[in-house]
C-alpha cells in the first residue's frame, strides 16, 4: 500500500544497497554549503562510469518489478527513442522570432506538451564533463495524472512516471526533428537519462512557476505535478520571464512533503546550494528510499498544489493575503 502523509514508520535501508553506497556524500558532489556558483557535477541519471554513484543506478534499474504496467511503459519509451530523428535541411528557412516562438509553441503543444518555456542557455547550467552547443534551450512540461500520481510509491505512480518521461521525449523528439525541416540546428534532451544540462534552472527563469521546499516546480496551474524535457537550439526565439506568486511563505508553513518524507530527506529551511539559498532534497538520505521504492514520488503527491484545482484558488488565497 501506499505511505500516507502521517506515516512514521522507520526506514531501514537495505544492506545490499548500502554496500555500494560510497565514500563521498552526495550532498558534497552537489555542492551543498558551498558559497560559490559553480557547474554541477555528474551525480545521477548519468552513465554510471561518470559518477561515484553509478553502481547505485544499476542497483536501482535491477529492481523494477516484474509487473505489465512497468514493463508496458518501458517498451513503449523504448519505441520512442529508436525512432531516428532526421538531419539538418539543407535550406534555412527564415522568420522573425516572434513567429518562430509561436510555431515551435505549437508544434511542442500539438505533440502533447503541456507548457512550453523558452529561456537563454547559461554556463551553470551544463553539467561538468558535457558541452552544449546551442544558446537557447526550449523547456516541455507535461503533467503527471493525479491519480495515478497519489499512489506513490506504489506502482501505478512509477509507471506513471515514466509514461510522462517518454511523452517529453516524445515532444522533445518532435519538436528537435520539425526544427530540423527549418534548416535550424537542435538537439532532444528528454527528461530522464543522461541529460547534459539541468532542467529546472532554465524551467524556472522562462516561467514554469516557482521552487518548492520538495525540490521540484510548483507550477500556477499545475501544481507539483510536472515533469521536464528539452530542446537546445540555434533557432532565434524570444525568451519567457520568471513567474512569481509567492510560493516560499507557503512552503516555509506547510510541512505536507517534509512530514510525508519516509527518510526525513526534506529540510524546514532552506540551504545554500553553490552559491544559491533554496530549497534541498538531502540527496544521502532520499537516495536509499528512492532506489528501493520505484522512485518514491510521495513528495509530490503529498504536496496541496499537486491537487487538480487546488493551485489556482491557493494563489488567490496567497494574493489576498499579500494586501491585507
């Protein structure tokens, strides 16, 4: 069964897992308490030989249970990703970036995202050891179904998972293969796997919403449900602009996710992060849970703005009281 939000049952990894946990934290390797921007390091998600971690990853992909929906899902983002996108056109087509803006926003919406942000490529963002091109990096949002969301960390809310992984590569794919027709140059960078930059950094300075104490985008009509692909391209397009509501009084006084967090991974306050105060997942702590628990998601099934409607009537609540 699913943990519920007042669980308090005691976590106990398991030894096997732990064995091949190694010397480093990786808090350290994130650069948690250092004062100074830097590029982030491979942690997770990488090829294993890039990160101390990489045995831990194998770990985790051994465990996945001998279950259909799971099975279903991964076949089906395998048939994604052996499609090939094709190359560069030969012709450069040209418009204004106001007009490609809007086509490359409805192109990423007719193949099924849900938001699309746009926002200039930036040096902090590329995880060492990678080089990205490109100077624009396009963000796809798609929103995870709330009912399948809320029971994690069952499996209906890992399969769920990934099926919205494999719709972001989906989008991403489309849109980096249409840019492709343009004569532009693109590479698809879908959410999950061995992606050279990090997404929330750029989802959030072209207006996805707002960091939550959970660690992940508290979006103003989706709540914590989104999750993230992207395109780096050469294409000319118009940025997005942050998007402000005042979500960190709210998480300061809700404790939903960090009550709900089986290993205790969530701080009440936040941390500084490589230069940056903000909230922090410990990664030593959520790591364990997650790996044992099909990539856990309670966090964010737990959080109020996940909620289908919940989001716009909190906002409203959050901008009454501002004036008061």
């Amino acid at each position: 069964m699913p943990i519920k939000q007042n669980a308090k049952t005691k976590f106990i990894p398991n030894p096997e897992q732990m064995a091949l946990m190694p010397d480093i934290s990786g808090n350290e390797i994130n650069g948690l308490g250092e004062t100074e921007a830097r590029r982030s390091k491979p942690i997770y998600w990488q090829s294993p030989e890039l990160t101390p971690f990489g045995p831990l990853m194998e770990w985790f992909y051994a465990q996945t249970p001998d279950d259909e929906r799971m099975k279903a899902v991964q076949r089906h983002r395998a048939e994604t990703m052996a499609v090939k996108i094709p190359p560069v056109a030969n012709i450069q087509q040209e418009k204004n970036t106001a007009e490609w803006t809007d086509l490359v926003t409805e192109i990423g919406k007719q193949n099924g995202a849900d938001i699309i942000g746009i926002a200039k490529m930036r040096p902090e963002w590329v995880i060492e050891t990678f080089d990205v091109p490109h100077p624009t990096v396009i963000i796809i949002g798609v929103a995870m179904d709330f009912e399948e969301l809320k029971t994690a960390p069952d499996i209906p809310a890992a399969a769920e998972v990934i099926r919205q992984y494999d719709r972001g590569h989906r989008v991403s794919r489309a849109l980096t293969t249409w840019i492709h027709a343009q004569g532009w140059e693109a590479l698809s960078f879908g959410g999950s796997g061995n992606v050279p930059i990090l997404l929330i950094p750029p989802a959030l300075e072209c207006g996805f919403g707002e960091l939550g104490k959970h660690g992940s985008i508290i979006n103003r009509e989706f709540g914590s449900t989104l999750r993230l692909a992207a395109v780096v391209t050469d294409m000319p397009l118009n940025t997005g602009n942050r998007d402000v509501f005042d979500v960190d009084d709210f998480c300061t006084n809700c404790r939903a996710c960090e009550k709900a967090c089986p290993p205790e991974a969530i701080s009440p306050a936040k941390q500084m992060v490589r230069g940056v105060n903000k909230w922090y997942v410990d990664f030593d702590k959520c790591l364990p849970f997650f790996n044992e628990n099909m990539g856990c998601a309670i966090c964010l099934a737990v959080c109020p703005w996940s909620r289908p409607g919940v989001p716009e009537n909190l906002i409203r609540k959050i901008a009454k009281k501002k004036i008061r």
